[in-house]
C-alpha cells in the first residue's frame, strides 16, 4: 500500500519592539543550500495521508530516541543539529518507508561591534569625531548567520546598514544599532551618543603690553 507523507514546519508568530519605532521580524526557516535552520521557538508538524484512507498513527524518533507515537508538534530546547525520523501505520498494520529530516535550531543573536575610522577623540563617555569619521558596524552568527545589521541615527526609523555611516551636522548625535540573523534572532539595541566637531580652534596672538607703532610698524620691549 502506497504511503503519501507531508512534512512541514510550524513558527510562532514574534514581533520585536525597537523603540521608537517597530519592527516586525517573523522567526522562519533558513536554508543555506545543504541544511534548515530554524528558532528555538519553531514547530515541527508531521501529517501523512493515506491512500485508502485507514492510516492508524504516525510514528517519529528524535535523535536517535525510541519511536513514539506523535501527537503533538516537536519542539526543541537546545540549539544544534537534530535528526527527526518518522513513518507512518495503516490499521493492517502496513509501515511506510522512514524519512529523515535534519535541522539546526538556532537560539543566540549575532555578535556584534562598532569600531571608527578616522579622526576620534574619547574623553570618558564622550566620543568627538568629524564629519571625516566613518563609523563602521559589524555583526557575526556561529550557526544561521547575519541576515542584516539595522541603524538609526538621531531616532530616525531604523533602516539596514550597508556601508560606513557618517555624519555631517555638527552638534550632539545619537546613533542606535542592532543585527538579526537568518532565523530571526535579534541583538540587544546598542547606542551611542557623540559629538560632530568640524571647527578648528580660533588663535590669538594678544601682547601683554601696547605696541609702539612707528610708521605702520609694531614695537615692544623684549
């Protein structure tokens, strides 16, 4: 008896706040060619159908486990690879051929940091740069990877970074960061507040005493 068996994947709906604006991120499935990734908080849902509609249970083993009978969608608490095998009964007691299904659940944000090129003066919690300066942001993920890095400057809305920021109004500025990775895993929000100085100092030459000015030309005593 011909066995027709479906897998598929369910995720739970999350929205991350990044105030003051919000961004929207559904967790999802990653696939980067040769493997799935997916969230700690995914879902797996199995479902078979049978030919002559007598199928009696479904039947999986979770890394390497006994098999049990399913009845509710598989989760995961720990991230890393794992191996769902399953098959399918009829009530003649007929056992479809087993499928396996591999994952890799990913449950840590990104890696991120900031770093500057150019021009920078740091005086305790007060970073000085120019409009020169470029500010270079950069994100790493061990398992699923960086899907995007996201920037906001001044508490403008957030929008994806794809090169060195810099700034050109002089005065006190605000820039916020954050990155995702492919399986929607979010980094905290990382902001600094800084200053734009493109003015040079103004000199003075001032005397300690009046010149004597005789034909057009200055005098003083040494």
């Amino acid at each position: 008896m011909k066995k027709f068996l479906t897998f598929t994947v369910a995720i739970l709906f999350v929205v991350f706040m990044v105030l003051p604006y919000l961004y929207a991120q559904e967790p999802r499935i990653y696939n980067d060619g040769s493997i799935d990734y997916a969230p700690i908080t995914a879902s797996f849902v199995l479902s078979a159908e049978d030919s002559e509609s007598n199928l009696k249970e479904i039947q999986y083993s979770v890394d390497g486990s006994d098999f049990l009978i399913y009845q509710n969608p598989i989760t995961f608490n720990s991230e890393g690879r794992h191996i769902i095998v399953y098959r399918a009964i009829d009530q003649a007691g007929n056992i479809s051929s087993e499928k396996i299904y591999s994952v890799i659940i990913d449950s840590t944000a990104p890696d991120g940091a900031v770093s500057v090129e150019g021009p920078v003066y740091i005086n305790g919690n007060n970073v000085y740069i120019t409009s020169n300066t470029q500010i270079i942001l950069w994100a790493e993920d061990k398992l699923s990877g960086v899907d995007s890095i996201y920037v906001s400057l001044d508490n403008s809305e957030y929008m994806p970074y794809t090169e060195p920021v810099t700034i050109n109004e002089e005065g006190k500025h605000t820039a916020s960061a954050y990155a995702m990775d492919n399986v929607g895993n979010k980094t905290d929000v990382y902001s600094l507040i800084g200053y734009v100085d493109n003015s040079a100092p103004a000199v003075n030459i001032k005397q300690s005493e009046d010149f004597v000015i005789v034909n057009g030309t200055n005098y003083t005593n040494k």
